[in-house]
C-alpha cells in the first residue's frame, strides 16, 4: 500500500488521509513523515493531507447527520445513554470540541456523533480544519526539527 500511495504523491496522501479520517484503521501520519524526505513540497503535504482528512470527517458528519437513524439503528446499536453522554459534552465544551477530531481513538466518532446532534455545518467545518491543520503543522514542524539533530 505504501507504494501505491507514494507512487500517487498527493493524491496518494489525500486518499490516505480521507480514509483515516472516517473509521477505517489507517494511519496518516506515518506517510506524512515519509513524503517530505522523497521531495514532496511539505506545503502541498499538509494541504492534501488536510483536505483529505477534513473530507474524511464531513463524510463521517453527514453519516451522523442523515443516517443516524439507518445507519445507526440497522448496524450499530447505540445506547440512549451514550448519545445523551455525547449530547452533554457538546452542550458543556460546545463546538471547540470539534478541534480535538485529529486525536486517534476518538476523532472519528466525535465528528459522526457532530452530525447527529446537527451542529451547524460551517462550525463544523471551522474547528475540523483548524485542528487537521495545526496537527500537520506541528507533526511535520517537529519531524524537522528532530531530523535537523542528525
């Protein structure tokens, strides 16, 4: 897999990116570090990297928001209780919670249960990019500063 993304550059990353952000087990960040030492421009590897991870959770966002009730109800057992629990963090930390989609484990579920509770699509939007944005910021940031050591 690693090939073919890389033989895809950007369109490679996007890809990877889009399907880490919905709830296929990938990891993005480990093709993000290894791109800027094959040449690829690192602006370009945030920028592909970052639409592909906002799309990702949009696509996970209108699954919440429009499917809860099919996707929800035919393959997925959820719990009164945990949408409740998911609608109390909301009504407590609001939106701004949605800067935390980038985190592994609880990222992706985060941003269907956002669609579920109807946030408003532009906040949505707002805090899911700047999030994705700052984590590749800082990741290749700090992956530079570590490789400009050696």
């Amino acid at each position: 897999m690693d090939t073919l993304i890389f033989r895809f550059g950007y369109f490679g990353i996007f890809g990877v990116s889009f399907l880490s952000a919905t709830l296929v087990p990938l990891a993005s960040e480990v093709f993000v570090l290894a791109m800027p030492r094959l040449g690829y421009n690192v602006w370009g590897i945030i920028v592909s990297a970052t639409l592909g991870s906002f799309l990702g959770s949009l696509t996970n966002y209108y699954v919440g928001k429009k499917g809860t009730d099919f996707v929800f109800a035919r393959y997925f057992q959820v719990k009164p209780e945990t949408m409740e629990r998911a609608e109390r963090f909301f009504a407590r930390w609001g939106p701004v919670a949605l800067f935390f989609s980038w985190l592994p484990f609880i990222g992706d579920p985060l941003t269907m249960v956002a669609g579920a509770l109807h946030i408003n699509v532009r906040i949505f939007c707002f805090w899911v990019i700047f999030g994705k944005t700052l984590r590749y910021l800082a990741l290749l940031g700090l992956a530079n500063q570590v490789l400009s050591w050696f």
